[in-house]
C-alpha cells in the first residue's frame, strides 16, 4: 500500500487536514479509535473561525453570545447582539469531517494503531495483525501524547496539567458562558461552565479533580446531578521540531494549544491550512514559516500563563476592577477576539487609562504582554 500522505490521528485535526488535502493527493487516516469522539473537550470554537475554516452546522449544539466573569468577590458580563462562539459535539464534529474526507477520496483505517516507522514505512496493528504502508509524507495529528512525536525524537518543553469535565444537570443561561477565576478553589487554571441548553452544561477545568470537586459545591451543582464524565490531559509549551525529514506534527500532536485558554481545534486547523500550503509546493519545511502567526499566538499564551501562575488572588482582584470597568468592556466588547488573543491584549493596552491603572496593579503585567 502506498499513499502520499498518511494521516496518523483522525481527530478533528486530523479529518480536517484530509478534507484539505483528498482532491489533490492520495491520503489515508489512520485512527487507534473505532469511533470517533469521546475525548475530553469542551468544544468552544470562536463562531468566525468556525464559519471560516467550513465546519459542519450539524456540530453545533449551542451559540454563545456572552460570558460572565467570576473571582471571588466579585463579576462582570461581556455580552454582543450576535453569537461570538459555538458549543460543539466533538463526535458530530469529528465524524462528519471523516465522511466529507472519505467522499473526496481519502481512505480510513480505523481501530489500527501506529507502531512506529521502519525502513522508511510506517507500521501498524489492527486486530493483533501487524502490517506496513508507505507514503511520500506522513503527518501526526494524534494528540498530545504523540506517538509520532516519540518515533522522530521531538523534544518537548511544556507544562502538562490534567482535565476534567462533567456534563451536569442544572439551571443555566443559554447563551452566556461562565469563567471562574479564583485561586481559593484552583491555583493552576480558571473553572468554566458552557451551556449546551438552559438545563444542561458542560462544567470543568485544569489541574485536580478536587478542584473540580470543590467549583461544583460552590457552583451549587450537585454531584448526583452529573451525566457524564470525561478526563484527559493538555500541553502548554513547545514541542520541537514540527518537521522532520518527510514527517510533520499539527494540532495537540505539536502543542498547538492556546495557554489561555487550553482550546487546540482552531490553531491545529489553522496550521493544517499552513500544512497544506507546504505540501502542495512540496516544501514541507516551510510549514513551521508558513504557521508562524499561530505561534506568536502560543508565545503570547505562554507569558500571559506566566503572569496568572505569579499572580495572587488580591491582584486578580484588582485586574477584575479594571476589566469591568466601562471603559473596558467597551473596548472588550467592540474589539476582541474569541481565538486571536493578542489582538485583544493590544485593543485593551492602547487606551491609556486602562494601561495606567493596570501599570499600577502590577509593571510586570504590562511589560509580559507587550
């Protein structure tokens, strides 16, 4: 058997890259899963990527107009007329990808698992037998725990936390999302609550369960209330080199992961486009030049990760006044960015009252996201 690319991973990543790539080349997925979906996601994707990049309507379960913003002691709401994010099912999501791939002509080998490359082949095992196929290219697109990753030797550098997340019962805004921030319950990362409807949300965070354990108490969300449960793990950081001779890393696979916010399905899909571009020229090591933007994106999300881990619960106090103050969510209203992060750090930096009162609160704060 032989292709011009072989996919490793048919997460949405990966089946996005074979629907760009199945018109002009031979291409094959191979997916360790025999389904799709069941990972741990949220599945908040920003709503003009999301028409951007061409997904699929049937994904979406719930448009999100707006999010409340917690810390301990006090809130504030950012809210537009029009949905600025979509709340997906990951296993619609992934699905209907792979059938778009495979009408265009890519090949599926599922319940197979990469073993590794040998003779310049990459091996694999479906159902205890064991087989190699050959492509020009190969690609890893399966995760943050790459095996691919592993197999060309990529080194790694980054901070890894553990998720999770419930699907609990309740009572909810629709199409407002929540954002906790408070280091009594969670020193490593913010708790958030998405709504798929007014009476079921997806509720979790990063790093412990008991800080899981401890936001559903507060929340007054009831343990007995939960439908689902999911755990994974995430990368923030680096993972080097995204390329190798003929074998390139996208998506979790290569730590494309936004720090802010732990989000991976945009900067993989976008990177894919970039993976592409390199390929149809048959450059593949321009692909790293070719996703340069996404990783100025991942170095802002790294500093701005700095300041939160060094940052007490008195100065995300005093950073929530400046955020909710008027002038604030004026600039946050009209001129942020769901997935470009840098462009709303720049809006919120260019007015000098703000720029002040956050110098005060902290010089380090200003000088990291410049």
């Amino acid at each position: 058997m032989k292709y011009d690319v072989l996919i490793i991973g048919g997460g949405p990543v990966g089946n996005y890259l074979a629907n760009l790539l199945a018109r002009d080349f031979n291409v094959a997925v191979v997916e360790k899963k025999g389904s799709f979906g069941g990972k741990a996601c949220t599945g908040i994707i920003g709503a003009e990527n999301y028409e951007r990049l061409g997904l699929p309507n049937e994904a979406v379960v719930n448009k999100l107009r707006g999010a409340v913003f917690y810390s301990r002691i006090q809130s504030f709401e950012i809210e537009r007329k029009t949905p600025q994010a979509y709340l997906v099912d990951r296993r619609v999501l992934e699905k209907g990808l792979a059938e778009q791939a495979v009408r265009k002509g890519a090949e599926y080998y599922m319940a197979t698992t990469f073993k590794g490359f040998k003779n310049g082949k990459a091996v694999l095992q479906h159902l205890g037998e064991t087989f190699e196929v050959e492509a020009d290219f190969y690609i890893g697109a399966d995760g943050v725990n790459s095996s691919v990753a592993k197999a060309i030797g990529a080194r790694t550098e980054a901070e890894f936390l553990s998720g999770y997340e419930v699907e609990v019962v309740g009572e909810f805004r629709k199409d407002f999302v929540e954002v906790w921030v408070n280091k009594d319950m969670n020193e490593d990362f913010f708790m958030w609550v998405a709504p798929v409807n007014e009476g079921l949300a997806r509720v979790g965070t990063l790093g412990s369960i008991e800080a899981l354990n401890r936001f559903l108490r507060v929340r007054m969300l009831r343990p007995t209330s939960i439908v689902e449960f999911k755990a994974g793990s995430v990368g923030f950081g680096w993972r080097k080199p995204w390329v190798k001779g003929n074998v390139a890393l996208v998506g979790d696979a290569a730590l494309q992961i936004k720090p802010t916010t732990a989000g991976g399905i945009v900067y993989g899909m976008l990177c894919a486009r970039a993976l592409r571009e390199a390929l149809m020229v048959g450059k593949l090591d321009e692909y790293e030049r070719l996703c340069r933007e996404i990783r100025n994106q991942i170095s802002f999300g790294m500093r701005f990760r700095k300041i939160f881990r060094g940052m007490s619960q008195e100065n995300i106090e005093r950073v929530f006044e400046v955020l909710g103050s008027a002038e604030a969510k004026e600039v946050i209203e009209g001129q942020a960015d769901f997935d470009d992060h840098v462009k709303t750090a720049k809006a919120i930096l260019k007015r000098p009252k703000l720029l002040a009162k956050l110098i005060r609160i902290s010089p380090a704060i200003v000088r990291t996201l410049l």
